[in-house]
C-alpha cells in the first residue's frame, strides 16, 4: 500500500481532482470537506501527508494536528490564487504551498517532496537519539575525565566519535573537528611549561567550555591539544565556534617574572559534508595538519583543511 494522504478542501471540484490524481500515483486518499470530519478522522488516522486548505478552517486543523496529535507528517497549505503566501504557512507552520487548482504535475511532485522530507525527518530523529545515547554514555563516564571535569580523555571516547563520523556519512549530515594547541607553551622553559600547564588548565577547560555550544564535546586529547568534536556542524558554524574559543582563551593571563601575557591558541579545523568520505582517523589527520599550519604561521589563528576522501578504516 501507498502512502496516506489526507486532504481538507472544501471546494468539492479541486477536493476531487485532487484524490483523483493521487490515488493514481498510487496513494491512499482520505478527502473530507469539513473540520469538523477532518478533525474526527485525524484522533486515529496516520497519514504520511496533509493537504489543508488555507482557510481558517485549514489553520485550526493545523493547530489541532500539531497540538493535539502525534502526527508529524509534512503539511502543504492549499492557496488561493491571489491567497498571500507568508503569512497563511506562518500561521499553519505549513512545510509548503500548492496554488489552486493544483495541476497532476505539481501534486506528483509534491508527493516526492513529501517523502523525501520524511526520509530527513527519520534520520534527524535518528541522528538525535545517537547523539543524546552518546552524551548519557558520556556521562557514565565522568570519573574518566580531566581533573577540571570539563573535557574527556580521547581513549574513552574515541570508538563513540568514530561510530557517530559513520552515522554523519551514511545520513549526509554535516560535523567538524577542531583542534586547539596553546601557542605559549611551545616558548617557555621546562620548568615554566609545567607551571603554566598548572596554572592554566582550569582556565583553559572553563574558557572552552564556554565557548562551545550544548551538543558540542571538548576532549582532551594531548598534554599541549584539545579537540572539540561538532557534530551537524559544517565549517562556516565550527569555524565561528572556533573564532570564540580563541578571544576567550585571549582572556587568559600568566605572569613570567615581572612580565603579565595573555595567552593565545592557534585551531585547525577541518569537516565533512553530505557525500564525503573521509574517516575519523583521517580528520583527526586534517585537523592536525590544519593545527600545524596556524602554528608555522605565528601562531594566534584559524586555519581550515578542506575534506579529503580516503578509505582506511
């Protein structure tokens, strides 16, 4: 059987042509022309689609479906043709619009749109629950973390990271890794290097942390790097992300004898996008490298490494 597609259309011509059309294309159709039948149907129907008139008889089933109901089928606002757009798929929170009368071409491909939405909502929603199975694994395990119980250790999480970087390729979702390396440390003594990591890596974890957004993870990967893992993040976001993690960690100062210097960090980020196949461990790589070439620059910068498609894991 085909998908359910329910339709609200009091004009009985259009509400006709349209079921006409769609049980062609292979659907099952439920046309009604009153809320009242509309909204009876809708306390047990599960349709795959709503075509809703955009009357105010139209909006009020909207609200009812998205208020009251576990339906979460893409909704497309049926328009008159002199009807305004934006304010009636404001009002009905609708996916998209239709202008009546409906042609079988603009129905057949609004039906594929239809399913290609909820194909995106599964994934999303697929996706989430990862997300949120990973953040309650995570918190399992707090006693692994740094000192400041801010970042976690790379070993601990390493396989969760690799397993989401497959989730992001096979549902084209985009996500970034960053990579942070604090430049001061690389021109300070032994002694003083030690003193300064002590110093500030309080600092450092709570200047981090502030900067990142809730589902993003800071990990401590190496005594002198911290990552920061973005999922459904693409370059531009992880790079703004980047940009305040760099001014916050500014705010950081150390003393070296009489002199007061603020601290300053160089990131490499590097990503992947819908289509791409480049695995955890070769991010990891781009990252780094990304990282290295801020540092051979002077240091105090962002530097991106674009994807590069590999298969070795």
């Amino acid at each position: 059987m085909g998908a359910l597609v329910f339709v609200y259309d009091p004009n009985e011509t259009s509400r006709n042509y349209a079921a006409d059309v769609l049980t062609k294309l292979g659907t099952e159709v439920t046309a009604v022309s009153s809320a009242a039948e509309a909204t009876a149907l809708l306390e047990e129907a599960t349709p795959d689609l709503l075509l809703l008139a955009g009357n105010r008889a139209g909006i009020e089933i909207c609200q009812y479906v998205q208020g009251f109901t576990g339906i979460r089928a893409p909704i497309v606002a049926l328009l008159d043709a002199n009807q305004s757009i934006e304010p009636t798929l404001k009002e009905m929170d609708a996916d998209g619009y239709l202008r009546q009368p409906a042609t079988a071409a603009a129905l057949e491909t609004t039906l594929s749109l239809a399913e290609r939405l909820r194909a995106l909502r599964r994934q999303r929603d697929e996706s989430e629950h990862a997300l949120l199975e990973l953040r309650g694994k995570l918190e399992l395990q707090k006693s692994t973390t740094d000192p400041s119980q801010l970042f976690h250790h790379f070993d601990s999480i390493k396989d969760l990271l690799a397993l989401e970087v497959r989730r992001a390729k096979r549902y084209g979702y985009p996500l970034s890794l960053m990579m942070i390396g604090i430049d001061a440390v690389e021109q300070l003594g032994e002694k003083e290097a030690g003193e300064l990591k002590r110093k500030v890596t309080a600092g450092l974890a709570i200047a981090v942390a502030k900067a990142v957004r809730v589902i993003d993870l800071p990990i401590h990967y190496a005594d002198d790097r911290i990552m920061v893992f973005l999922p459904h993040t693409d370059l531009e976001g992880a790079a703004e992300v980047g940009r305040r993690i760099r001014r916050r960690i500014k705010r950081i100062t150390y003393r070296r004898g009489e002199e007061t210097t603020n601290m300053t960090a160089s990131v490499g980020l590097t990503g992947i996008g819908s289509g791409d196949k480049v695995t955890f461990s070769r991010l990891i790589r781009n990252a780094t490298a990304a990282l290295r070439a801020a540092q051979l620059k002077g240091g105090d910068r962002l530097v991106e490494r674009a994807p590069t498609d590999d298969e070795d894991e």
